[in-house]
C-alpha cells in the first residue's frame, strides 16, 4: 500500500474545512459554541496556571512548587476532559455524519452523548491518566541528574508524542462502534502506519487553535467546527485506504 502524500492531504483537509464552514457556516457556528463551552474551563485552568506562575515569578518560586502546579492543572483538566469535553467532541463528530444525511434535531445530540458517553469516558480517562503519568516521569527526569533518569524521560517523551496522535482517532473509532480495547488498537495500529499524515493533523489543528485564539470570538465561533471537519476528512483519508 502507498504511503499517504503528507502536504496533499493537509491541503485537501484545509480547502475542504473552509469549504464545509462556507456552506454550512449557521451549523458551524452552533457546533463551535458548543465545543468553546465543553473546552473553556480547561483554558480557564491553564490560563490561572499560567497567571500564578507570572505574579509569582518575583517571589523565587522553587521548581517543585513549580512541578505541583503543573499537575494540579494537568489533573484538573483530564478530569474535565474526560468527564464532559471529550464525550462532547465525540458526540459533535457523530452529529455531524447524521448531518451529512440529513438535518439532525436538537434530541439526537444527547441521544449520541448517552449512546458514546461510556466509551469516550473510559478511553479518554485511560489516556488521560497514562499522560499526567508520562509528564510526571518527564518533570521527574528533568530533575534526576543520573543518565538513567534522562532515558526514562526521553521514552516518556516519546510515548506522550504518540498518545497525543492516537487520540486523533479516538472519536471516529468510537463512531463507528468500537470498543474499548478495539478503539486503543486501531488508533494504534493506524498511527503506527500513518505517522507523518497524523502529525500534520494535529499540528493543524494547534495551528488553528492558536490562530483563532488570539481573538476570543473567532475560537469561540469557529474552532469547535474546525476541530470536527478536520478530524473527519483526515480520518477518512487516511482510514478509506484500508479495506476493513
């Protein structure tokens, strides 16, 4: 099989996105809405993380202080993610492939939230908590001084990079029915096969993010669609090659 061609499919993704928000810019919106409201409280943690940190710069604020409150927001945020933003992401992703049959009503949105919530719950839980695992191993490495501690980072490392790609897949694979295990396995195996094509992907998508970011309005209005078109096309370029 082919490898897939990177930057053509980034720019299929792109032109497409924009197209899709054009022509349904009213739902658009509404799903941007939304996914700023299941997203905003992590930023509000991260952004009171990041505001601690600079008033308390002045004070010599001492590297384990600084370790603790990077995980209270780590661990603050999965579980947010996990109880509600991510359900919702895979409930907006579904939503949208009955959209494109047809104009779902207000109803089927938590119809798909209870019928995805135990998957995406425990998926994202699981992935979520192998995360703040990672990070802590990583803060730990930094501070070891040992050989043994930087290796362990480095895997560490490593292994976030590739948790971070396979969640790319987590709400088609929940979609289309997949189990618990059978949702880890294909986002396994699909990142493993396809590990230039998903970088992009996400990197995308943080481009995005932060672009549209820089004007609170424009992320709240916008992103949530972006997130979801994105995550469709590019799931389906990459999973239509393989033939089950």
């Amino acid at each position: 099989m082919a490898r897939l061609a990177v930057f053509p499919t980034v720019g299929m993704v792109v032109k497409k996105t924009f197209k899709e928000i054009y022509q349904s810019f009213s739902y658009s919106v509404l799903t941007s809405m939304i996914a700023a409201v299941a997203y905003l409280p992590i930023l509000f943690v991260f952004f009171g993380m990041f505001v601690y940190i600079s008033e308390s710069a002045d004070q010599s604020m001492t590297i384990n202080h600084l370790i603790q409150i990077l995980l209270q927001s780590l661990f603050l945020s999965a579980i947010w993610n996990t109880l509600a933003a991510a359900p919702i992401t895979t409930t907006l992703y579904s939503l949208y492939q009955e959209r494109k049959e047809g104009y779902p009503g207000f109803k089927t949105f938590f119809i798909l939230l209870w019928k995805h919530y135990r998957a995406s719950f425990v998926v994202n839980g699981l992935s979520s908590l192998v995360v703040i695992l990672l990070v802590l191993n990583i803060l730990i490495a930094i501070k070891g001084q040992l050989w043994i501690f930087f290796l362990s980072g480095m895997v560490s490392f490593y292994f976030l990079i590739f948790l971070v790609l396979m969640s790319f897949f987590f709400a088609p694979l929940i979609h289309l029915g997949n189990g618990i295990k059978k949702t880890f396995k294909k986002a396994f195996l699909l990142v493993i096969d396809n590990t230039g094509p998903t970088m992009a992907l996400m990197l995308l998508l943080g481009v995005f993010f932060v672009l549209t970011l820089i004007f609170a309005p424009i992320w709240i209005l916008t992103y949530g669609a972006i997130l979801i078109y994105v995550t469709d096309l590019g799931f389906y370029a990459i999973y239509d090659r393989y033939d089950s």
